[in-house]
C-alpha cells in the first residue's frame, strides 16, 4: 500500500507539483472577518472589490436593472467564440474612448475578441505572442496573477522600474534602462510582450502623465523601428481606466505618434468589465488589438478563438449582452456613467483622507483607481503591525497593498493613521 505522502508524486508531473492555489488576499480578507465576528472595531482594506461605506458589495443599479432585463437567450445561450459582435465593437468604444474612430482615421485598423475578464485578455496575448521560455516585459511593481499567467504558459516575467530613480527630468518612466530591457529580450528571444497596467495601476493606483506615456510608446517605437525582423507588442492592461482622471490618455498619445508607424509594432488592450461594471464574477472582458493592416488582424481573430476554445470554451454571453445594451443606448448609458462617476469620486475621497493621514511615509505614486501601496522589505511584519491596531490589509512580494475600494470612507483616515503608526513603530525611514 503506498503512503498517503507519497501518492501525489505518483499521480502528478513535477509541473503540476511545484503549483499552490493559497491566496494571500483571501487570508488576511479572512482574519479580518474573524476579528470583525468577536465583534472588534476593524477596518477592511484588503480585497479589490468596491464596497460601499457599510462593507457591502457594489452593484452599479443601471447594471442590475439590464442584467434583470436580457431575454432568456442573452441569459442562457452560448455566445459566437469570437464573442457577440456588437460587444466586440462596444468594448473598444469603452478601452480607446471617444476618438476611437479619429485613431482609424488615423490609419490604424481596430478588432477585438471577447475573454472571461481581463485576465482571460492577458491569458490570450501570453499564449499566442511569445513562444514557450520566452519573457514577458512587466514593470517592477505588478498584479501578481500575471507571474501565475506567465507560469502557465510556459513563460517568465522581467521587469522594469516602476518609478525611475535620480530622474533628471521628473519623469516615472526611465528611458534608458527600458530601452536597454526591450533590447535586451529582442537578443534573446527576437519578440516583445510587455504588458503595462495603466492608467491606475494595480497595485499602486499610479497612473502615467502625458510626458511619461510618450517616453514609453517613443521607447517601443524606437525598438520596432531598429529592429524591423522583431514582434513587438505593448499590452495595456487598462482594467482600472474608468476610474482614472485620464480615462482614455494613451489613444491621444498614440494618435500623436502615428506617422511612419513601424508595421512590426502591434497594439493591443486588454479590457475588463469587472470593475468598470462592478460585475467581478460575470468574468466579461476582450483583447482588443490596433494594427495598420486589416489583413494581419483578421489573422489574429481565428488564432485567439482557437486559444479561448480549447482553454474556457466561449466567453459568457450574458454580460457581453447587458454592456452592449447599455452602451448602445444614450439613456441606459448616461445614467450608467452618473453611478460610475459617483463611485470614481468616492474612491477619490477616500485615496486622499487614506493619503493625508499617511503623510510623510513613502507611498508609491497613488493617483487614480481601487488601490495605494507602500513599498517593504518585510509586508508581513508590517501587516502585523497594522492589524494590531485593528486595520487589515495585505502584504504582497514588495510591500503592503491597501485597498481603497473597500476603506469605508469614514474610516480611510483611521487607516492612513494605522499604517503610519504601524511603520513608525518599526523605526522605518520617511520621505
């Protein structure tokens, strides 16, 4: 009879061996709702979800009311692989903005494909635009299911400064060193994936101004211009966007830049509506592209629908459907963005009451959408810290993620003077 210790190794590869599904996010959301069930006066600032000042989820109302409106086919049908066609036009109406067609007119060509959620986005592009061993460019500082996306594709991550450091020109974006980065992976592996979460990154609510999104599209321009055998792809992660003061930033940038576009440089997006549409489980998002060849592009459809059929089968109907009809209607649409607009300026209150009270430690550059991060050395103990004095958040690879979304606005400053205390007591350094 085999040892129950020793079954696994049987029955498993080494490769699946060496996977763990423990969620660190989950953990401390758990020890919170533990404290919080002794009846202790804590605070949640640990899971990305908006919620409200009493701790429940957020629905957007106009979202609900459609979803309760769609007829029993949007409800329970299949959706086309490539997923429904006035989704996919819609989705790049909601990544590129207003001047969606000023960016055709420009002479780029647009299509999408539509994914379970953001992630599903990133997973498509992961599969499809390296091949296995190669890298993906990521900046130092990054949500941490994409080195679990990059791990399941057979892919590792190298990353780039999340803030350049001694800058002489007050810029976040180090151009030399991302140069020598994209450089460098052209010599090893002769293709470029980078994904970019901006504007309002996760996890440290920093978005790029307009200076710092043309240093970093010159940068990619550059390398497909001297590299003209080489696939580069910049991927803007933009699951956050609609929450940020520059919703729409980088189609202007990229409209500024077009002339004499390199044919080896390809755009892509990649959309979700959950946070958008406050619907995080409905797992409703695309990977939309821009290219100035119509031809490579209808290319790209098949190949994504063939990695979407045999990964997730299709992508839901139901919530491609309930964004279409919102968004294709000048009611259901303005008074969608009425609540979406509240809950942005909710979230704004509470980054500044969060930051006001922390002033003097060194946060990242927090600026727009569901999240602050102070970078350390050692989160746990800082988390710890933290908690003891009944505020919960979450330690990450590099320091303490603090969810914004679900501060309650009265007690975002508690939080702020928490963490404060927390990281004074520890005798760490200030700004």
């Amino acid at each position: 009879m085999v040892d129950d210790s020793d079954i696994a190794q049987i029955i498993l590869p080494p490769h699946a061996m060496a996977k763990g599904g423990n969620d660190v996010i989950y953990a401390w959301l758990a020890r919170y709702q533990a404290a919080k069930s002794r009846g202790e006066d804590v605070v949640n600032g640990t899971i990305g979800a908006l919620l409200d000042d009493e701790g429940e989820l957020i629905l957007n109302s106009i979202v609900g009311q459609v979803l309760n409106d769609l007829p029993d086919l949007d409800k329970g049908a299949y959706s086309p692989l490539p997923g429904l066609p006035e989704f996919r036009e819609t989705s790049q109406r909601l990544a590129i903005g207003p001047k969606l067609q000023q960016l055709r007119d420009s002479g780029m060509k647009t299509e999408a494909v539509a994914s379970p959620g953001g992630c599903g986005a990133l997973y498509l592009s992961a599969r499809n635009l390296l091949s296995t061993s190669d890298s993906i460019l990521v900046r130092s500082t990054y949500w941490g299911p994409y080195k679990t996306i990059a791990d399941e594709c057979g892919l590792g991550l190298v990353d780039w400064p999340l803030v350049a450091q001694n800058s002489d020109n007050n810029s976040a974006v180090d151009q030399n060193i991302l140069s020598e980065k994209i450089q460098g992976l052209i010599s090893t592996q002769g293709r470029i994936l980078a994904w970019l979460n901006d504007p309002a990154h996760n996890p440290t609510g920093m978005s790029l101004n307009s200076k710092e999104r043309k240093d970093v599209l010159a940068c990619f321009i550059d390398a497909a211009k001297n590299n003209p055998d080489s696939g580069i792809t910049l991927l803007l992660d933009t699951a956050y966007s609609l929450y940020a003061n520059e919703p729409h930033g980088w189609t202007d940038t990229i409209i500024e830049s077009m002339e004499n576009w390199p044919s080896n440089l390809l755009l892509c997006w990649a959309f979700s509506a959950s946070k958008s549409h406050t619907i995080y489980g409905l797992r409703c998002g695309a990977l939309i592209m821009a290219h100035p060849s119509k031809e490579f592009l209808d290319r790209m459809v098949p190949m994504l629908v063939h990695t979407g059929r045999g990964t997730w089968s299709g992508s839901p109907r139901m919530p491609q459907a309930m964004v279409s009809r919102i968004h294709n209607s000048t009611e259901l649409e303005s008074s969608w963005d009425a609540v979406r607009a509240g809950l942005s300026e909710m979230l704004i209150q509470r980054r500044k009451l969060l930051l006001e009270a922390g002033k003097g430690l060194p946060f990242d550059p927090s600026h727009d959408g569901y999240f602050a991060h102070i970078s350390d050395p050692n989160p746990v103990e800082l988390c710890e810290e933290i908690a003891a004095r009944g505020v919960y958040v979450v330690p990450l690879s590099k320091g303490v993620r603090i969810g914004v979304c679900s501060l309650p606005t009265d007690k975002a400053a508690r939080a702020g003077e928490a963490i404060a205390d927390a990281w004074r007591s520890l005798g760490r350094s200030e700004d």
